[in-house]
C-alpha cells in the first residue's frame, strides 16, 4: 500500500512538473508573438498599436489619449528617429510575482536621426548630449555629408503579463527610475 502511494504521489509530481513546463511554453509563445507585434508597430510608426502594448501605468504619467497625439504629431512632422532595425536579442526566463508573470527582454536598435537644416555646430551639440544620455553602450556616429546621426543602442525593457491582459511592455531604465510604475515585487526582483 504504501508503494502504490508513493508513486501515485510521484506520478503527481510529475504531472505538476509537465503542467508548469507546458504553461511557461505557452507563456513565452505568447510574448513572443506580442513583443514581434510591438516591434513592428515600432518600426512602422504606428502609434495606436505601440499605446495598446505599452504598461498602463505609464498613462498615469501622461494620459494615453495625449501621448497618442503627441507621437503622431511627432511622426507627421518626422521628428521621430527613422528606426532601421529592432531586433531582440535576449528573453529571460518568466517569474511570477503577485498579479501574474514578468521577464526583461534585450533588444538592439538601429535608427538615424535627421539633423538636415541645421548647422554644424548644432549636429555635434546633438551628438555630444546624445552620448551623454545613452552612455557608452551607444554607438552614435554623425554622417555629415548626409546630415543623419547614425545610433545603435541595446536597451532593456520589462514585459509584464497581467489577468486578463496581453503582454504590455515598458522601457526598464525609465520604469525602474521611477518606481511605482510597477508593482513593488517586480521592482524588488529587478534590483
């Protein structure tokens, strides 16, 4: 008797174990094809589709209905960085906190500014205060003869899966500079 409830206990075991590893499949399927949906708005500019992707704490900061207009205003006018590629480099595994799973993915971006109509003087003063912003991580390069400030930067940004909800994203430097943008868990697990 006790035999037969060892491995019923076993066989329980086990089926939890392929249960949890058959979930966190599912779990990076499905972020993976939203973070491919919101690398490609990205890339195209499409605004609507970038807000519906992005961690609703952040309209708190603005709300989405203004940042909507701002980046399509941004866009109309091409003060937006022309993004040349975006690519993911890196997906950490998936770990629970309170309110449903989190990861950080790496991604590299390639991306030229236009700086077409301004003086010399004024591109190197963009470079200088971009290179200062984006640290030695960037590679920010001016091509003068085509008036375009050339970057390259690896950034992080955290996905959180909350019930209910797709995958939404937020940059993790800016997110973690403030704090209670994100559930304290995810914040104390990031650190």
């Amino acid at each position: 008797m006790k035999k037969v409830l060892m491995a019923f206990i076993a066989m329980l075991f086990i089926a939890a174990n392929l249960n949890a590893k058959d979930l966190k499949a599912e779990q990076m399927s499905s972020l993976k094809s939203e973070l491919n949906s919101y690398i490609n708005a990205t890339k195209s500019g499409d605004v609507d589709t970038i807000l519906d992707h992005t961690y609703p704490s952040i309209f708190k900061i603005t709300p989405k209905e203004q940042l909507s207009k701002m980046l399509k205003q941004m866009y109309k006018m091409k003060k937006m960085p022309d993004i040349k590629e975006m690519a993911i480099k890196n997906i950490k595994a998936i770990e629970s906190f309170s309110n449903g799973s989190f990861t950080t993915a790496t991604y590299t971006m390639n991306m030229d500014m236009n700086v077409k109509g301004k003086d010399a003087k004024i591109q190197e003063m963009l470079v200088k205060a971009l290179k200062e912003k984006m640290g030695d991580s960037a590679s920010i390069k001016l091509d003068s003869n085509k008036s375009v400030i050339h970057i390259i930067k690896d950034s992080e940004l955290i996905a959180i899966k909350e019930p209910k909800s797709n995958w939404k994203f937020i940059n993790k430097t800016k997110a973690l500079a403030m704090p209670k943008m994100l559930p304290s868990d995810i914040v104390s697990k990031l650190k």
